[in-house]
C-alpha cells in the first residue's frame, strides 16, 4: 500500500505523465542506480530492507519493471520517497521520463565512494553472495516457464499462448521480446519476480 501523507496528491490519477516506454526507461536507470549503491541483480529484496523506509517491496516491483497497467499512476508522495531511496530527486526522475536527462542525478552530490584499501565495500560483498544464493532460489520459478515453453515446441510463442491465465505475465513477455530479450531472459525476469512477489507479497505483479 502506498504511503498517505498530509501533503495534497498529484491527482487522483497520479502524476500523470510518460508513457510506457517511459516508465521502463526509468526503471532501467532505478535498477543501474540500485547496483551503484551496492545492491547489483537479484538483491532487491535486501535493498528495500535497507534503504526503503516506507515502501513495500511491491511498489519498487512495479517501479523498476513499470509493470503497473498504467504506470502513471504512481503518486508523487510514493516518488518521492522512491528518489529518496535511490539517493536522487523526483525532479531529475521526471527529467528521465520527459526525456530531457538520460541519467538520474545523485541528491547526495555525488556517487557513493567505494573503498580503496583492495576491500569492497560490505554492501557490495553482501550483495554478491546473495546473488549466487538468488540464482538457486529462482530455478524453480524459471523450470515451469521452460517446460511451458517446450511443451508449446520451443521458439518463441506470443504471451497469451504461453500464459492463458495470466494477462500480466503475457503482457510482458510480449513486451520484452519487442525490446529484443530471449524467451530464456524473459522467462528468468518473470521467475524472479514470481519468487519475490510469493514470498514477500503474494499481491505482487509481473513487469
């Protein structure tokens, strides 16, 4: 659930602004910025623990992946604390999605400083372990999609072939394959975010 704050809403229907292709532009610079602050690949989860106060891990789901219906729907409070989190500004967000900045500025000044003893830094140490004990937390989510997919023959089948009961997951990978991702890619994107949204919140969608 998005946060309610005192402060008056950008409108019912959320700021409003940007287009799909949009939304997924910044989502792609949220999740390079992610891995700057030392939470690289499949350690979302650990990230929101750490640096998202009041978000649930649903909402930087959606944000990342732009996986909403309408991804402009997202409250300026809930962008807000997004930038926060991302050590950015809703403004340079915005700037991204009007298609005026192709990066996020840094709030803080400046990238985070990496330590030069030969060490790295713990969040980037606990976040490659992590990695590799993520990989094996999502093959089972992976192996269903597959045998999908063989089970249809291989190639690469459009998304309502492929998930009948499942609009949303249809939807994306009719989405990724347009940006170029291969029916493996796309089948370990939706994975993950199956294993993430079972396990930390079941209302979770693909994006």
């Amino acid at each position: 659930m998005e946060p309610e704050t005192g402060r008056p809403r950008a409108g019912k229907t959320g700021v409003g602004i940007g287009t799909r292709q949009d939304w997924e532009r910044l989502g792609g610079q949220l999740r390079r910025r992610r891995g700057a602050l030392g939470y690289p690949g499949l350690t979302r989860k650990q990230f929101v623990r750490d640096r998202v106060p009041v978000l649930s891990l649903r909402t930087i789901i959606e944000v990342e992946n732009a996986s909403r219906a309408n991804p402009s729907s997202f409250q300026l409070e809930t962008l807000e604390q997004v930038a926060r989190s991302y050590d950015t500004t809703w403004p340079s967000m915005r700037a991204v999605l009007e298609g005026t900045a192709d990066e996020l500025a840094w709030a803080s000044g400046e990238p985070p400083r990496l330590a030069t003893t030969g060490r790295r830094a713990a969040p980037q140490v606990r976040a490659a372990a992590e990695a590799g004990a993520r990989v094996a937390a999502v093959r089972p989510y992976v192996d269903p999609i597959m045998n999908r997919l063989l089970e249809l023959g291989g190639g690469d089948p459009p998304g309502q072939v492929m998930f009948p009961a499942d609009p949303a997951d249809a939807g994306t990978w009719d989405r990724r394959r347009e940006e170029g991702w291969t029916p493996l890619q796309r089948a370990w994107l939706l994975a993950e975010v199956r294993r993430q949204a079972d396990q930390d919140d079941p209302a979770a969608v693909a994006g």
